[in-house]
C-alpha cells in the first residue's frame, strides 16, 4: 500500500506530470521508429532506388526555392516598413501579416483556378500576352514554391522587422556618415546584423515547407508528406509510410541542428546607450509611390487576390442557397474540434512549463524539447504514429474523435508550452513565496496566485493554438470519424471535385476566425511602427 502511495505521489507530482505528458507527445514519435524498424533491408533498397531520390530532391529543392523567395518578400517589405515613413505605413503592417490566415490549401486551390484560361488572371494573361506565351503551369515546383512563398513570407517578415526595430541605429550612422547610400548600408550593416533574425524566419518557413501537405496535395507534387499520405489512404501500407516518415523526421532534425548553429555563430550585441530609436527617414512622394507599388504588389496576390475570390463565390453560394444546414455544421465541427484541442493543450502544457520554469535543470529541458515533437513532425507523420499506438493498444478508440483530439493536441502542444513558458518566466518568484508563507497549499497557491498572474499568456496560448487547429488538416483527414467533416476537410474535397461555390464559404470562414490571432500579435505595435 505504501508502495502505491509513494508511486502515486511521485506521478502526479509536478516532475511526474510532466513526464507522463512529454510520454504521450513522443508516442507518434516512438512509434514512427519502432514501424520503420520492421522495413528489411531489400525493402529500403527497393525504396532507394524507386521513390527516395525523387522524394528528396523535389522536397529539399522545393525548400530552397521557397526560402529564396520568402526571404526575397519578407525582408525588403521589413526593411522597407521598418526604415522609411510613409503614409499608411501601420496599414501595410497589418497587411503584410494578413496572409497567414489564409491555409496553404486555400492558396493552391484559388490560384489554380484563377490560373486557368477562364480564370481573372488567365484572362488577363492572355489580353496581354494573346498566345503567344501560355499561362504560366502552377504544377510545377516553382509554382508550388511561388505559393508557400506567399503563405509564408510573413514569418520572416515579423522577426526581420522586429529585429530591425530593436537594433542600433550607431553603425547605420557611422556608415552614412562615411559616405554610404541606403544600398549599401542594407548590404554591408544591415543584412550581416539581421542574419539570426532571418536564420530564425527562415527556419520556420522551411519546416512549414517540410511538413506542408495541403499545397501539395492540391497541385500534386510529389514530396515526403503526400507520399507518406498516400502510402496510408491508398495502400494501407505503414510500415513504407513510417520509413518515410523516419527519414522526413531526420532531415527536419537536420536543419534544426544547423540552422541552431548558424544562429549561434552569429550574435550580436548593443548596450542599451547605444540603441538608438530615431526618427526613420521620411519617404518622398516618388519614394512612396514606389514603395506602395512593391507592397502593393506583394499584398494584391498574397492576400487581396485571394480574399476577392473568396468573397465573390461566397456571395455566389448564398444568392443560390448553397449555404445550408451542412454548411454550418462544418462549421461548428470546426469550432468544437479547435476549443476541445486548445484547452486540452493549455491544460497539459502547464505542468511541463511549470516544471522547466520551477525546476530548470537538464531532465527539465529535455522535457521540453520532447514536448515539441509536434513541431518537428509533420500533421501525417502524427497522424500515423497516433494510428498505429490506438491499433496496437486501444482499439476501442479507432476512428473516434478521441483518437483526432488526441493527434491535434501532441502536433499543437509546443505553441502552448512556449507560450505558459514566456509567460511564467515573468513571474516574480516572492509573489508565490509570499502565499506559501500565508499558509496556502500548492494547489492554492496555483490557482489564486499563479494563474491569475499569468493569465494573459495563457489566453495567448489558447487563442494560438485554436487558429492552427482551425486550419489543420492531413491528421483530421485521417483520423475524423466517419461523416465527421470540418472546414479545412470540404474545402479538400470540394476543390478535388471543382464545387467552387461550396469551397469558398468554408475558406473565407477559416480566414475570418483567424484574424484574432493578428489582432493578439500585433496589439502592442501602436505607436511602435
């Protein structure tokens, strides 16, 4: 009996929460390895020589393409909004953010129907071009890459900016001073210093890149997630699926290690006397046009372009009654699936921050790098590891919507640590010594001093990982149960059967219920342009 007393109080102490919540995290992980394992050695060779090459030459160039072109976007439109005054300018921040409402999915489906020859940019095309040069082909992997650019550009752009808003101004006065035009401080001054800014921008775009399923499934281009997506719905084969898994879960792992690295060798440092915020260099009237035309022409395809279509076969759908009961069931799928997912995550993800804010040692932190295993695998990737433990171990739960919340909670489990980590780091430990010293218990203590202290970031986290449950799909299509559909999983199927009507409602309702997560983001930036 003492035995299960002093096993029961060591599980569910803060150490003992937390590792019972970081073992769960790793179970698609676990078994990931553990499937891969079974594949023999002439089942390897056979996917050497047959998929693997292709597979990773279309995902890695892929990569590079699109961090070419994110960062191409993002850190001329930070630059530019960070270093220069003009009219508008709080505008084009929120409007270089905009795009990251708006699922990749969504991206892929309306440019491959605005780029069809009855499309608006078709008919453009062609009243400019005639046919003499055809409409651009969108299948292709630059087309692809022109896509994720637009979907993600905005990451770079909010970590350049934001670097470039808190860096000294001492050395750009130096070098003009010393005679140099605006070219030449970027390339010599700025760049070097925005470089951990645009390592860190970059790292996020490209692991979107790596784990992306819903662009390349709309244009059917041949990466490790779609493969690893079709060797599990088409022929129910795990096992290949888990070795492409392995080797998608290393090569993420890859880049982490070297883009951690990069990061690590580049550091620079300003005192605070040093840090200069002056007055940026207002835009003359040429200047401002130019500028508007280079942030217009980023927004009108990253963000207006398809917010026009959406709204204009939405107002189809309704003048035609297509908008019906389904319609909003979808919805509300949606809605409950993404509240059910962001509490849960909120709720397992505070022992283990608690536990690395309280406790920082190296088991402490490995807990927290286990419970972003999410982050490195891919919606696919989880979805199977969840499919293959709920086979091997609970059955019962096989195509229920625990097995979904499950998977959704493990892949967005990272935003809400982080999240509860920033914000408890923020607590002023005499706040807590001052309850233990008036008598109140730990439970009391967390949830009359802590929480209500913290409770800003948590609200953050809640909000942050609603909006990527909201847009989530390869694991709900995986593992919904039967005739449970939400937004993201009809706006796959019916853009795979050209119903544009219904497809745009379902898109334009994802971009509406995502804009709080900018309104958090971006709350604190008046007065700070």
């Amino acid at each position: 009996m003492q035995l299960l007393k002093l096993f029961g109080s060591r599980i569910f102490s803060l150490p003992g929460l937390a590792t019972v919540i970081v073992l769960m995290a790793a179970v698609p992980l676990i078994f990931v390895l553990y499937n891969s394992l079974s594949l023999g050695p002439d089942r390897w060779f056979s996917l050497w020589n047959t998929r693997l090459p292709v597979l990773l030459w279309n995902t890695l160039s892929l990569a590079v393409f699109v961090a070419i072109g994110s960062f191409v976007l993002g850190v001329s439109s930070a630059w530019i909004i960070a270093r220069r005054s003009f009219r508008g300018r709080q505008l084009a921040v929120w409007l270089m953010v905009l795009p990251l409402t708006i699922p990749t999915y969504v991206f892929a489906h309306i440019y491959t129907v605005l780029l069809e020859p009855e499309g608006w940019l078709g008919v453009a095309w062609i009243a400019v071009f005639g046919d003499s040069i055809p409409i651009p082909d969108i299948y292709t992997a630059g087309g692809v890459a022109l896509i994720l650019s637009l979907a993600g550009f905005s990451y770079v752009f909010l970590l350049v900016r934001m670097a470039l808003l808190s860096s000294s101004r001492s050395l750009e006065e130096a070098a003009r001073i010393q005679g140099a035009g605006s070219f030449k401080v970027f390339w010599r001054v700025n760049l070097p210093m925005l470089r951990p800014a645009i390592a860190a921008g970059l790292g996020v775009v490209v692991l979107h890149v790596l784990s992306d399923f819903g662009a390349v499934s709309m244009l059917q281009f041949q990466t490790f997630t779609l493969s690893i997506y079709m060797q599990m719905t088409g022929r129910f084969d795990y096992q290949t699926a888990a070795g492409l898994s392995l080797i998608l879960v290393l090569l993420s792992l890859t880049f982490l290690l070297v883009e951690r690295v990069f990061r690590s060798r580049q550091r620079y440092y300003s005192t605070a006397t040093d840090r200069k915020f002056t007055q940026e260099k207002p835009a003359s009237t040429g200047q401002q046009i130019l500028i508007w035309c280079w942030l217009g022409l980023i927004v009108c395809f990253s963000f207006a372009l398809p917010l026009m279509w959406m709204l204009v076969w939405s107002w189809e759908a309704f003048q035609d009654n297509m908008i019906d009961a389904r319609f909003w069931e979808y919805a509300s799928n949606s809605l409950m699936v993404s509240a059910l997912v962001a509490t849960i995550a909120l709720v397992a993800a505070l022992p283990v921050a608690l536990f690395h804010t309280r406790k920082q040692s190296r088991y402490s932190m490995a807990c927290v790098h286990l419970s972003s295993v999410g982050f490195v695998l891919p919606g696919p990737v989880v979805a199977l590891g969840i499919l293959s433990f709920v086979l091997a171990w609970l059955s019962p739960l096989y195509g229920t919507l625990a097995a979904l919340l499950v998977a959704l909670v493990i892949r967005f489990l990272p935003l809400a640590v982080q999240s509860q980590e920033a914000a408890l780091q923020q607590l002023t430990p005499s706040i807590e010594q001052a309850g233990r010293v008036l008598g109140a218990s730990p439970l009391q203590n967390l949830f009359r001093v802590v929480l209500p202290v913290i409770r800003g970031g948590m609200m953050s986290a809640w909000v942050l990982v609603f909006i990527d449950a909201l847009k989530e799909l390869p694991a709900t299509l995986l593992l919904r149960p039967i005739g449970f559909d939400t937004l993201p999983v009809r706006i796959w199927i019916e853009a795979s059967e050209e119903m544009l009507e219904l497809a745009a409602p379902a898109a334009l309702m994802i971009v509406v219920g995502t804009l709080p997560v900018i309104w958090f983001m971006l709350r604190g930036e008046k007065g700070r342009v």
